[in-house]
C-alpha cells in the first residue's frame, strides 16, 4: 500500500498543495514550523480520521478559511481516491467519488502508523495508549474485531447509564450480561494479538536497544481467576458509588518490560522513545505478515532525538519493513545519512513543498 499523490487545501499552513511522493522512502527537510509535520498530520489525518497532534479540528484549518480538504490517490491491489473536508462544524468523507457514514473503511484500505516525538507515552503513558494500539491492530487483522469493540462500547455505556439512574439489581443484570459476553471477547483477541506481537517485538527491541530481553503482559481489566461476570457481580456497589464499570477491558493494561521488570522503571527517557518506536514498529511488522502489505510509517522528527548509533539502529528496523515511509528533520544531510540511497528528499519551507 503507498500514497500516490496528496492534495491539500487550506490544511495547517498549506494554501494549496499537490505532491506526489515516492513509493518507498520519503525525506521531508525543513525547519521548525516549516509545514514537514503537517504533511505526516495529513497522511495520518487520511487513514485514522483523527490527528496524532490535536483533538481540535479547528486547529488543522488555516487561518482565515472555514474547512481544510485531503484528497489521497492510494494504490495496493486496487487503486482508491480518499477525501475528506472537515472545519468548523462539518465533516465529509468520501471514498471513490461516493460519499461515506463510517471512516473504518478508508482506514481498512490505507493502514498508517506515527512514531512521534511524543512516541515515549508508550512506554510512560497511561493504559489507553497501549490499548489503542492493540486495537489498531486488531482491527486491521481481524474482521471480526470492529463489530465486537462496538458492541462492548455501547453495552458499557449503556450499563454506565443504568449504575447512574440507580436501577434495580435485576434489571443491571441484563446489562451485565452484554458487558461479559462482548469483554470477554474482546480480550480474547487481544491476548490472541499481544502473543502474537511479543515475537516480532523481542526482535526488534533487542535490535534497536541491544538488550537481553524484553516482554509483554497483558493485564485483562479485571481479578485474576475471575469470569468478567463475576467481576461485575461482585463490584457492583462500588460500581455503583463511583456511577461507572470498574471492570473490564476498557481497564486493561499491557505491562512493557525489560529484563523482567517494567521499562518505564528500566531504561532511560532516550531509550523509551527507541523501545516505543521498536513497539509500533513490531505492530507494522505483524500486520505485514498477516496482510502480505506493508503500513504506511510516519517518523517525525525522532531520528534527531537520537544519538547516532540508536538512529541506525532505528534505520534498520524500518528497512526491514516493505511499506512506504515518511521522515521529516531539520537537516536534510542528515535524513540522508540515516536512510537508503534511493530515498527521495524534499524540503518544505512557509508551505511550499520543493524536491
């Protein structure tokens, strides 16, 4: 899968854009507050309708304009046109020239990963980060993961609503129920994943970092030795009192270790970024091997946080992947000289992209 052309229009501070990258490496130099970011925003704003940089819509358009639009040519087995417009309080999304109520299937069709400078909330972040990749995952190699996730949301929700309007203990127990039954599906699937994940990941942490070991534990939300039921069932008060579920896969928790005990205790800031980076990549490496087709892998600017040796060891690990990659740094020498040389270079400046 590669992005064959982007368009921009009044994205960040684009006016207008119409660039065709190449189909593997990609070099965006540039300084700070140059646009190379926004390039990797509008890629990923593409594939997971949402940016890695903001929850705010309105910050995404520019300054003076009502909406932003993306329109990507993307090319795998078939060839699609995705486009999007969103601003201040619209939103569309189209696919081929139809018009589309669900973002999931753009995103089943252009599979895109981040690693950030932020990537270390990986590691040091709370459990929603960690969850949310497992999930991206999952979604991507498992159909029936979509329908199961959505069926677990609701039914939370809707328990969540009962525990507040203080219905009677019967009538929570068909909600109960719906929690269990979806749950603890959906943690099947993830310890299915996770031990999936663990191989790839153990091979390129030890890579990217040189250590002795590492590993994954998932944690399922809930008492060890208990049925999600039972948990329910027995955290019903204090579900209660606080007004919302208190257990269940909304809870969960994946532990990254090194050397036995967590990483966050284990390594330092620097080396967080790389195991992060070594984590997501492994997720891209996965979905290569269940997919036979690469994910589309935005790097920003984390080859300049690096020392040398660990920004060729982050190198490597990205040209054992077969998708197409994007890097942005200040210094284009140096984007070279940690990439193959084939990559194209491109250099962005007050929104103006030139080769």
């Amino acid at each position: 899968m590669s992005l064959k052309r982007l368009r921009l229009r009044d994205f960040r501070c684009f006016e207008a854009l119409d660039w065709s990258p190449g189909h593997s490496w990609n070099l965006i130099s540039g300084e700070n507050a140059s646009g190379k970011t926004s390039l990797l925003e509008a890629i990923f704003f593409l594939g997971r309708g949402r940016s890695f940089r903001t929850a705010q819509v309105d910050r995404m358009v520019r300054s003076g304009a009502d909406c932003f639009d993306l329109v990507g040519d993307i090319q795998g087995q078939r060839a699609h046109r995705l486009g999007v417009r969103r601003g201040r309080g619209q939103g569309r999304w189209r696919l081929d020239g139809e018009d589309l109520r669900r973002m999931a299937e753009i995103a089943s069709l252009f599979p895109v990963l981040a690693v950030d400078t932020g990537a270390q909330v990986m590691i040091e972040g709370g459990p929603e980060n960690r969850r949310r990749f497992l999930d991206w995952g999952l979604f991507h190699v498992e159909p029936a993961f979509l329908p199961i996730w959505r069926r677990y949301r609701q039914a939370v929700a809707q328990r969540n609503g009962a525990l507040r309007t203080g219905v009677d203990d019967r009538s929570l127990s068909s909600w109960d129920q719906a929690v269990a039954e979806s749950g603890e599906a959906l943690d099947r699937y993830r310890r299915e994943q996770v031990g999936n994940l663990a191989g790839q990941f153990s091979v390129m942490a030890s890579a990217g970092l040189n250590v002795a070991e590492v590993g994954l534990d998932y944690q399922p939300g809930w008492r060890k030795g208990l049925s999600l039921a039972e948990a329910l069932m027995r955290n019903r008060e204090a579900d209660r009192r606080m007004g919302h579920t208190l257990s269940g896969p909304h809870r969960a928790e994946l532990v990254v270790s090194v050397e036995g005990r967590p990483a966050r205790e284990r390594v330092s800031r620097g080396q967080q970024k790389m195991l992060a980076a070594a984590l997501l990549l492994s997720g891209a490496a996965l979905f290569e091997t269940v997919r036979d087709r690469g994910v589309v892998v935005l790097l920003d600017d984390l080859p300049s946080e690096l020392d040398r040796d660990h920004a060729s060891r982050l190198g490597e690990l990205l040209g054992s992947l077969t998708g197409q990659i994007f890097v942005t740094g200040i210094e284009g020498s140096r984007l070279q000289a940690f990439a193959p040389a084939e990559s194209q270079l491109f250099h962005v400046e007050q929104g103006r992209l030139r080769q």
